[in-house]
C-alpha cells in the first residue's frame, strides 16, 4: 500500500496558517510583541552527502569523498516575534561546503560523464529560509510544550567541474512541517530545550532537530546556551536524487527585547 504523503496532510493546513499570521500581525502593535533575536554556530560533520542526477539513471555520487566530512563552521540566524501563547519565527539557515578530490569510477552527472582519478571540484550548497507559527499548548511553571506548523523554502545547488566540464543541478522548493517543541527549566536561570521540525513522503523527507542548554541571567535579556543539531533529509524524483544528514554542535547567543 502507497504510503500517503504527509506533504498532502499538510497541505490544508496552509491557508489558516497564513490567515492566522495576518491577523495576528495586524491585531497586535509591534510594540506589544515580545521580541528575541538569536545566532547560532559551531562546527558541523557530515555523516551522508548523496547524490544521483538525474535522479532515475544518473550514477551515485559520494560527495564526502571530493569535500570532506568536515568540520566546517556554519551559522543560522532567528527572529522571533510572539504574544501569550503564540510564537512567529523567522529562520535563516545557509549550509555550503565544497573541496576537490578524485572519483572512483567514471560518473554521469547532469549530461556529462565525469572521468576516474581526475581532479573535480565539488560544491554543495542547501540554504533554507523557514517561518514557523509555534502554540503553546502547556505552560507550566517547569514545563513547556509547543505545537506547530513551519513552511520551508529551501534553495539548493549541487555543482562538479573536471577541466572542460561543468555541471549543476539546482532546485528551489517549498516544503510544510510539523513543529513540536519541549522546554524544562531548572530555575529562572537554567532551561533544557528540545525541537523538531519535520515530515515525510516518498518524494523525500526533512527532520531538523536539536537539544540545547540554555542560561539566561535575571532581567538582562541576554540568553547563552550550547548544544547540537542533527538535520538530515533530502529529495528523491526523476530529476535528482540526494539526501545527505550532517550534525552541528553549537553555541548560542540571543537578545529578548
């Protein structure tokens, strides 16, 4: 039996999200709204980087052999904007790697077959642009938990070149996830966070995740934290196959206004 798409579960879902965006922009100042900006970074690994294109017969190509497994520093951004229960976030995310090295066997990619034991030149980037709309559906004095839906706009290039030979394969898409969220808080100081964002169907899948520690000194606005993040995912279609999963430790620094 055909698995249903969870993309198509989703889907009706994405009107209301907009009209509740809307609305809750346009009832709510700018100036009753509890703001927050935050900057994440840190080294990142790669455990996976695939890719087949086209997707129905062009051969696998292991991209950690040509860029690496890392580590590599990468950086996201947030802004946040939210009132009682509700939550907007905004997230930047680039990721980009890139290096040299050798291919095993003779590959097609794109419309070119690239030659063995020659130099090529890959690069690998998958930026993503993400709003997510978080409830808070229990807000107890230790415990939180956040329900939600995120939309993700991701912007991807894969890119190999030999001397005389140039190919890339680019896709620019937008993709609905589900949110849930878990905070504990030791004191007024400390909180432990979890976060996924994710969903799946036989196209392909994204699941973001991340556990941090968090530290946020009385009445200052200032909040510190260290953690990871895994993100792992990709596309599978008769254009291009590619799913690559890397994990980041990170640190992070944030300012509520």
């Amino acid at each position: 039996m055909k698995r249903i798409a969870a993309y198509a579960l989703l889907m009706p879902f994405i009107p209301p999200f907009f009209m509740a965006l809307a609305t809750a922009l346009f009832l709510s100042p700018l100036s009753a709204l509890d703001w927050a900006v935050e900057l994440e970074a840190g080294p990142t690994w790669f455990s996976r980087n695939t890719t087949n294109f086209p997707g129905n017969d062009g051969d696998r190509v292991d991209l950690q052999r040509l860029t690496g497994s890392g580590p590599s520093l990468q950086a996201r951004s947030h802004l946040s904007a939210g009132w009682d229960r509700h939550q907007f976030r905004l997230t930047l995310a680039p990721l980009a790697t890139s290096g040299s090295g050798e291919l095993p066997e003779d590959t097609r990619f794109g419309d070119a077959t690239f030659s063995a034991a020659t130099p090529t030149r890959a690069n690998y980037r998958f930026d993503t642009y993400r709003l997510t709309y978080r409830w808070t559906a229990i807000d107890h004095e230790r415990w939180q938990l956040g329900l939600g839906l995120a939309l993700l706009l991701r912007d991807a290039e894969i890119r190999l070149r030999q001397p005389g030979l140039d190919e890339r394969t680019t896709n620019i898409g937008l993709v609905p996830l589900l949110h849930v969220s878990a905070a504990y808080r030791f004191n007024h100081a400390w909180r432990l966070i979890a976060e996924v964002e994710g969903a799946g169907a036989d196209q392909g899948r994204a699941i973001d995740a991340t556990l941090q520690l968090r530290y946020a000194p009385r009445q200052q606005g200032w909040e510190f934290g260290l953690g990871a993040r895994s993100l792992e995912g990709g596309a599978d279609n008769s254009e291009v196959r590619a799913f690559a999963w890397y994990t980041s430790a990170i640190a992070v620094i944030g300012w509520r206004f």
